[in-house]
C-alpha cells in the first residue's frame, strides 16, 4: 500500500508543471525546512525554557531556602521558615514546597492550587548547619506554563508562514533568502551565543516579524536571565557577607563566653546561678562557691535551695526570693547557711539581681562569708557593755592627773613670780644703793661739823669759821637732797613697775618710758650677765592697753636672751626696736647676735614646758607666757625667726589701742589661766 502511495505521488510530481513544481517545490522547501526548523527550534527553546526558567530558578531556590533554612531550622524560627518558603510560591512555576527536620518530620509544606498538565520536576536537598543534616528540602516545579508558551508560539509562527506563502509566494525567492534564512542564522547565532552564556551582547532584528518577535523575545529572555544571575549573584554576595559577619559574630560570641565563664569560676565571690521561678532550681556554681560550701558542683546541680539543705531557715529563704521576686535586686542580706562539710552553719551576706535573658530570666547570686565580722561584732558589744565603768575609771584617773597638773602648773607661776619678784627686789637694792648711801655719808659729814662746830662756838667762833660751817652745811645739804630725790625717782619708778608687774590694769601710757622703767628694773640683771642691751624707742608713742603684760613679755623676752643666746660667749648683745607701723599698730623686736635657734627646735619654742636649759634656771614657760599674753590679752601676733648664725629675732605686733577691756586682776593668776589652756 505503501509502494503504491508513492507511486502515485511520484506520478503526480512527474505531471507538475515547471512553475508549479517550483513553486511547490519553493513551497515545500520553504514550509517543510520552516516546520522542521520550528520544530527542532520549539524543541531546543522548549529545553532552553525549561532550563532556564524551571531548572535553573529550582536550582537557585535550593541554594538559597538550603541556606536559609539551615539557619532558621537551627534557632528554631518558624516565621524566617515560613517567609522564606511564601517568597519561592510567589512563582508560578512552583508546585510545592516541602520542608522536613532531621528525622522527616514536615517542618513546613506549601502547595500551589494549580493542577498538574505535565511532568514536574522535582529537586531533593539536605539542609546542612555546621557540617550536620538538620533537615531536606522538596521543591516541586511544573513545566506546563512554558509549555503553553511555546505552544502559543508555534501556532503563531505557523499561522505567519501559511499567510506569508500565500500572500508572496511569487516573491518567495527573493524573500526566502532575506526575510528567512538571513534571521534564522542571525537567530541561530544568537541562540548559540547565548547557549554559551554571552548575555552582555544585545539580540539584533531589522524586521518587526515573527523572526523579529522571536528576536525580540530572546532578547528579552537574554534580559531577564540577566537580571536573574545578576541578581542571584548579588544576593550570594550578600549571603556570603551575611554568613561571614555571623561567623564574626558567633566567634566574638564564643569568645565573650569563653570570658564571661573564665570570670564566673576564677571569681573570688561565690556565685550561683539559678533559674527565675518555680523551685529556683540552680544552674551553675563557681570555685568559690565549692569552696565556701563544700559541696561539689555535680551535687548540688539541679537541686533547689528548698530540698538541698543549704538554708538553715527557709523563712529567710522565702524572704529573700520575694524581695528578689518584688524589687528585682538584693544587697547584704544576712542569712545563716549550712555547708555541707560537717563545718557548723556560716552567717553569709547575700547581694543578688534578676537578670533577663531571652528565653528565660535567671538569679544571680552572691554569698560573703561575714560569720567572723558578726562574732566581731558580738565581741564588740561585749566591750561596749563595761565601756561605761572604763570610761567612769579612766575620767577618775584623768581627773587625778589634771589636779596634779594643775598643783604643778600653780607651783611653777609661783617660783617665776618668787624670781621675778627676787630680780626685783635685787635691782631695787642695787639702785638704791649709791643715793642712799651717798646720802648717809654726807648726814655722817654734816653730823660731824656740827659738833666740831657746837665745840667752837662754845670757845667762841669767828666770823670767818661761821662762814666756812655754813658753806659746808649747805654744800652737804644740796648733795643729801639730791641723792634723796634721786632715791625718791627710783622708789616711785620700782613702784610703778611693781604695781604693773602685780596686775593687769588697763591705762594710758607712753610707750617709751614704759619701756625705760622695765629696763631699769633689768639693769642689776643685765650688768650681772656680761651682756649689753641697747633699745632704740621713738618717743611719742602712746598706748592704751596694759603695761604689766607688757612688762612681763619684755622680760621674758630678753631674759630668755640672756639665758640661752650667749652660751659660752661674752659681750653679747640684745636689742630692743620699736617702730610704729600705722595709727593703729606698733611693732617691738627683741634681736640678739647668739648662737640662734635650731631649725628642730623653732616650731616648738612656744610650747609649754619646752626649755633647752631645763635644770638651769630654764622652765619651760617663759615663752609660752610670752606668747599666751601677745595673742591674747595685748591682741597682737607673735613670731620669731632664726637664720643660721645670726641669733634669734622675736617680732611683736600690737595694736596701740587693746582690742577690749578685761577687769583687774593679779597678773599671777592671769599666767595661771594662760598656762591652763
């Protein structure tokens, strides 16, 4: 039948025309090579389709819900897993999703509401974390759309060629060569160049026909892959930074962690670590916690401060994890504990807080052993309860030591009044002395011409011895006069300075003279010690305030000087400034050329009972007199300095005008209280 069949249409051929077995011969030539090259075309775009839009999207979704899996399966995150799975069904090529843990448990399976009109292709992949499966991967895609695509266009492209040959079949030999087989080797070309993966190059069309349509599509697919693997590369890279700075980040993690756990067991605090809630079941202990308890951290993991023995009260216990519970915090609450050592129970201060933490809140605590403090402190309670007879027994003690003191203190004002009182009585005799003796002799002469005279006048007298008597009489009396008004000056000034030196009135007084009768009184002394003391004191000089103080400063002052400056010197001398500052201040230097003061020695000289010459004649006191009477009664300062040497320099200031009045009392007494402060 079928030897017949061609014969016939052999013989048929044979009967053709030139023109008709042209044409059809153009005709088959043009529709049959233009249908097998449709075919093999739809058949090579069905593949390229199929790959490109099918396989290789199923690829890149493996690739990346595999990655993006691994991580969300690892933390558990079922929203990451479900958004990562809803972005892959947003493609129409997808059938479903199927999401399964380590032991094929569906995890997440999603499914598009399309039915099946072809074969789908099915991509299996493990989801690996770290080196370990922790799940699979089923992606499911359907080729049907693309199918359709491709069946759409060939009934396109048929029904252009079955037009074109029946619209210009007469200009099918020209058409042929330009309108066909030049775009499909410039297609073919394409398609090659592209097959190689050159998506750089533009696809090139002069004609807006099928082949251009064609064109225009490959182009656009060249566009859309390109954009594809652009952007698959791009979020590759951005995976692969993503992944690296996690790696950073899990590294610095486990380093911090590393740290912290470093920290927590090296720690000299005890410190546990427990669950927030329910029993308070302890998670973690440190060294010092073992070694405070005794316990063992295998032993006492897992247990519960209720059950464990821990706690001597479980009152306390209570109290403490509602404070915790309520405020979030604790600090040193004491609580007694039980070690588990057979040691007797240890008071411990707990410090604590609340920490929030992702999946749950933890307690921390901190235990300090205070058992030694506390029995301390007990100890200190036991003293403090006798304190009060100790302090009783020591005032008793004290008050004995003051009164002796004091004895002492009167005894030594009073050997320094005898002394100054004997110096007095010394210089006073001294001074008195000559006009009294002076006056002795002339009433011994005068006595004796009188009774010469007497005898005369009984033999008779001339006028020439009458005369001689009565001259002699009056030269005697102007000598016994005028050693007796010496004699009455003196009196008066010892007086004067006796009655200043006994007390502490308050009068008006001219600095000068005031300063001459405190030298005269001192003159016997001074002559005594083979020293000079020169004073240069301006006159005009008046004060209101108390000379006797005065007195008394001046003479501790340059007896001081003479005690101490001049050891093993002769000649020595002491001077005495007196210059005024203002209307309202004097200033008095007392300077000797000694031996000075030592540095060791120059803080201390106004202290009482300080005396380099204790024994000799030194008490100690002098000084601190001196300084008690310028910084308080006279309201004046004090100071003294002493260059290596070039002796010592005592420099007071007062002011003209005593800053306040103070009722009269006897100087002793006044020394007596200076001495006592």
């Amino acid at each position: 039948m079928n030897t017949s069949l061609g014969t016939t249409l052999f013989q048929r051929w044979t009967k053709l025309s030139m023109r008709q077995t042209l044409m059809l011969g153009a005709g088959l030539g043009i529709f049959l090579p233009a249908l097998l090259l449709t075919y093999f075309q739809t058949t090579s775009r069905l593949e390229t389709e199929v790959n490109q839009r099918v396989r290789v999207p199923m690829q890149l979704y493996s690739d990346v819900l595999s990655r993006g899996l691994a991580i969300a399966i690892w933390t558990v995150d079922k929203d990451v897993t479900t958004g990562l799975t809803d972005a892959v069904m947003r493609n129409p090529d997808v059938v479903s999703v199927t999401v399964r843990d380590e032991f094929q448990k569906v995890l997440v399976h999603k499914k598009s509401g399309l039915a099946l009109q072809s074969t789908p292709l099915i991509e299996r992949r493990s989801i690996v974390h770290e080196g370990l499966v922790i799940g699979y991967l089923e992606l499911e895609l359907t080729t049907a759309r693309i199918q359709a695509d491709i069946f759409r266009d060939i009934a396109k492209q048929a029904l252009a060629l079955v037009a074109q040959l029946a619209i210009s079949f007469a200009l099918i030999w020209l058409l042929f060569d330009w309108r066909m087989m030049r775009p499909l080797r410039a297609l073919q070309a394409d398609a090659s160049r592209l097959a190689r993966g050159e998506l750089t190059q533009p696809l090139q069309w002069r004609h807006a026909d099928e082949l251009g349509t064609l064109a225009q599509g490959l182009d656009h697919m060249r566009t859309e892959l390109s954009s594809l693997i652009a952007e698959r590369d791009q979020k590759n890279d951005a995976l692969t930074q993503e992944l690296l700075v996690r790696r950073r980040t899990e590294a610095a993690l486990s380093v911090s962690q590393a740290k912290f756990l470093a920290i927590f067991d090296g720690s000299p605090v005890a410190i546990s670590v427990s669950q927030m809630g329910g029993a308070f079941t302890i998670l973690d202990v440190n060294g010092a916690w073992e070694r405070l308890f005794g316990r063992s951290r295998e032993a006492i993991l897992g247990t519960s401060g209720a059950h464990n023995g821990m706690w001597v009260s479980q009152e306390v216990r209570q109290e403490v994890l509602r404070t915790l519970e309520q405020k979030g915090v604790i600090s040193r609450h004491q609580a007694w504990m039980q070690p588990g050592d057979g040691r007797p129970s240890i008071l411990c201060e707990i410090s604590g807080q609340v920490l929030a933490m992702a999946e749950q809140p933890m307690l921390i605590l901190a235990y300090e052993d205070v058992t030694d403090n506390h029995q301390q402190a007990l100890n200190i309670l036991g003293l403090n309860a006798t304190l009060e007879r100790r302090v009783g027994e020591r005032t008793q003690e004290l008050s004995e030591a003051l009164a002796q003191l004091t004895t002492a203190q009167s005894e030594l004002v009073r050997k320094e009044k005898m002394s100054a009182l004997g110096s007095l009585v010394a210089g006073v005799a001294h001074e008195l002395n000559t006009p009294v003796g002076n006056s002795l002799t002339v009433a011994s002469t005068l006595q004796e011409h009188v009774k010469a005279f007497t005898s005369d006048v009984e033999k008779g007298i001339t006028r020439s011895r009458l005369n001689a008597f009565l001259t002699t009489v009056g030269e005697g009396s102007d000598i016994l006069m005028h050693s007796l008004h010496r004699a009455a000056e003196l009196v008066a000034s010892f007086k004067q300075v006796a009655v200043d030196q006994a007390s502490v009135n308050r009068r008006v007084f001219q600095l000068d003279a005031a300063v001459a009768e405190i030298l005269l009184t001192l003159g016997p002394s001074i002559r005594k010690s083979q020293h000079a003391v020169h004073s240069v004191v301006p006159a005009g000089i008046t004060m209101d305030s108390y000379p006797g103080p005065l007195a008394q400063i001046l003479t501790n002052l340059i007896g001081n000087a003479l005690l101490h400056a001049f050891d093993g010197r002769e000649n020595g001398v002491v001077t005495l400034n007196v210059r005024r500052l203002n209307d309202a201040q004097v200033e008095l230097t007392v300077c000797d050329n000694g031996s000075g003061i030592p540095d060791a020695n120059l803080a201390r000289v106004f202290d009482p009972f300080f005396t380099t010459k204790f024994g000799q004649g030194g008490s100690g006191l002098g000084l601190n007199i001196v300084y008690n009477l310028v910084t308080g009664m006279m309201g004046g300062e004090l100071k003294v300095d002493s260059p290596p040497g070039q002796g010592a320099c005592f420099t007071i200031r007062l002011p003209l005008v005593a800053p306040a009045a103070a009722p009269e009392v006897p100087l002793p007494t006044l020394l007596g209280s200076t001495l006592g402060r």
